[in-house]
C-alpha cells in the first residue's frame, strides 16, 4: 500500500515544539493501517492556522484498488454539524437570529404542527428550545427518533439540562434556518461557506462530479458498505467532501475567516459540561470525573476541552463505513483532520493524534477510541 504522490512539507511541528518528519508520519501510517486493517486514510495537518499537509494513504476503491486522492469525495458524517454551526453563527452576528429565542417563535405556528414534529403535541416542553440548547446538544431531543422502539420523537430530558447529542436538535434548527433566510440549506451553505472558501468539491447532497472520484465505505470486517448518494440536505450528516476541502474549512474556522472575534468565540467557548463515560451508547447516561482534567465540554456544533497546550476545540463524524475526527488548539495554531472509509480506524485515531500533534488530551475512552492492540480497561 503506498502513499498518493503529493509534494509536501519536510517537517511538522507538534504541540510541544517538537518536529516528526513527514516520511515518519507516513510509515506510521502505513504501519497502523496495515495492524488495524484499514483500507483507506486521509490527513491533514494545519499549522499557524494554515493547511501545511494533505496526505491521502491507501485505497477508494478496495475491490477496483482504486487510490485514494486528495480530491477524493468522502462522506462527512457529523462533520457536517461544523459547518453548519459555522453557518448558524454567521446568521448570529448579523442579528438573523438569537441564540437565546425560543425556536418555536420563528416558525409562525405551533412546532407540533409543523411537519415530522407531530410527536411532540402532548408535551409543551418544546416551547423552550433554542439555537443553543440545539448546537449544544442540550435539548433534550435523542439523536434519532428511529433509534427508539416506536422510531417517535420525545423527550428525554428537560430542553436545557444536561447534554446528550442529538442530530434531531440540529435538524430543528435547520428548519429554523431556512424559514428564517427563506432558503434552503443547499443554497445557503454554496452562498455562505463552500463557494467563498473555494470548498468545489463539497455539499450537502450527492453531486454528478463525484462520480469521478468517491470513496466506498468498510464496516470492520471488511465488507464494503453501499454507497449512499444523499439527495435532502441535512444539517446534521449529509454533507460529502475531501480532504482537501474540510482542511480548508478547518482553517477557515481557526482563522475566524467571516466570523467576528467574538462570534468564533462564543463557538468555541464551553457552554455544557460533559460529566459522562461516552459520548455513545449505554455509556452516555454514566456519570464519572474521568473528563473534569480536561474540563471536557460542548460549544457551539464543537466539543471543547482544555490541554497543557490551552484550548481545543473539536469535531467528528461516524457512520458505518466512515470514521473521520478534527481537532484545533486556538493557542497553538495547530490542528489535525483525519478522514478514513473504514469502521476500523477510529482505533488509529489516539495514536495518530498523539504521534503527529502531540495531543495526549484527546478524550479517547469518551470518544470510544480504544487502539486496535490496547490491552487495558
């Protein structure tokens, strides 16, 4: 399996000062594919808030060994609440929307009687959802109604109280969105983020040109997974891009580009704490200390946490198939992306991020990255 020939940098500098050359960075990353069996991986790697490296390793295509290039279409997941936060925080600064307004009130009528809210009739809770409860993970919605047994949406928990990610907070508020601007996400994002930053290989729906070059995703066993060509766009996961394009919005998040200081602070400020064992999964309701080190929160659309380095803010995507993580420290300038299409390589992720940044702060065990040869608990 060899690396894509891309010219690059000589040498990364890591959050302590410290240097990896690039052809080390790249033999890790052979190596760690090769033990953990993952088919196809895409870095970047940001310094002084700038894309310094793109690197893409392996396969697209596993069964047509088609190479994975940096331009590349893959699927984004829950990248796609980043960019969409980033979106909603434009709207903020220009006084669009209030962070703070109930959502209901821009609607015009009653949410239960807006279609897909139906569910919620019985329940007047509703009424105190806001754009920051829905960005901060906080109102009280699951992250998927057909995650329940009867696939209804109800309430977990009082809006405002605690965290718990949802996916369907952040589709309220893109209905929210769009009745606001009178648009639809897909204009609004090619209006407001893809088209100023040059971002021509990503959208919120499948698009003819990434026939050309799209990867197919890998469950763990390495059964391909059939490549879903998304046509509504969704705030909350249906973003495709490359690396090269999520690299350059990444900078363009770390450099405030189109946002005021302090709407990109307030993004990336903790607003919620997160006092639980997992992000996900039966673990996500179990309280623990473990994260109070690292003051583990929720921002706007980012996780935030603080480091020997300072301030991180974070964001990733999962799916079956699809791993991909990024992370920014606001002090040092510094940031990582990682994207691969395979369901293995979030057990590469703490090493990667420990070997090429220097980020031992990274919550793994919440995030459930545990390595491919961990042997602890």
């Amino acid at each position: 399996m060899a690396p894509a020939a891309q010219a690059q940098k000589a040498t990364i500098e890591r959050l302590d000062g410290s240097r990896i050359s690039v052809p080390e960075i790249e033999r890790l990353v052979l190596a760690l594919m090769d033990s953990a069996q993952v088919p196809g991986l895409a870095l970047a790697v940001l310094e002084d808030n700038k894309v310094q490296y793109v690197k893409t390793f392996g396969y697209r295509n596993v069964q047509k060994r088609l190479p994975l290039e940096p331009q590349t279409a893959m699927y984004a997941a829950s990248f796609s609440k980043a960019v969409f936060a980033y979106l909603v925080m434009q709207l903020v600064q220009e006084g669009a929307l209030d962070l703070d307004k109930p959502l209901y009130q821009y609607l015009g009528k009653l949410l239960p009687e807006i279609k897909g809210y139906q569910d919620l009739a019985t329940d007047e809770r509703w009424k105190q959802i806001t754009a920051r409860m829905a960005l901060t993970h906080t109102t009280g919605f699951p992250n998927w109604r057909w995650f329940e047994p009867d696939e209804k949406l109800r309430f977990k928990f009082a809006p405002g109280t605690k965290y718990w990610y949802s996916g369907e907070g952040i589709q309220l508020l893109q209905v929210v969105v769009e009745k606001i601007t009178r648009k639809g996400l897909l204009q609004l994002s090619e209006e407001r983020v893809f088209k100023p930053l040059k971002m021509t290989r990503t959208s919120y729906i499948w698009q003819p040109a990434f026939e050309l070059s799209h990867a197919i995703g890998y469950m763990e066993d390495g059964k391909a997974v059939p490549k879903e060509k998304r046509d509504e766009a969704q705030a909350a996961g249906s973003m495709e891009t490359t690396i090269t394009d999520y690299a350059t919005f990444m900078a363009a998040v770390m450099q405030g580009k189109d946002l005021t200081p302090k709407a990109k602070q307030e993004m990336v400020r903790a607003q919620v704490a997160i006092p639980f064992k997992a992000q996900f999964g039966p673990l996500a309701t179990v309280a623990t200390d473990e994260n109070k080190a690292i003051k583990l929160a929720y921002g706007l659309g980012w996780g935030v946490f603080e480091s020997p380095y300072g301030p991180a803010y974070f964001k990733e995507g999962h799916d079956d198939g699809w791993e991909n993580h990024s992370v920014a420290f606001s002090d040092q300038k510094k940031g990582l992306v990682i994207m691969s299409n395979s369901s293995n390589a979030d057990k590469l992720f703490k090493e990667l991020l420990e070997k090429i940044l220097g980020d031992t702060a990274t919550p793994w065990r919440w995030e459930n990255y545990v390595p491919y040869n961990y042997s602890g608990k």
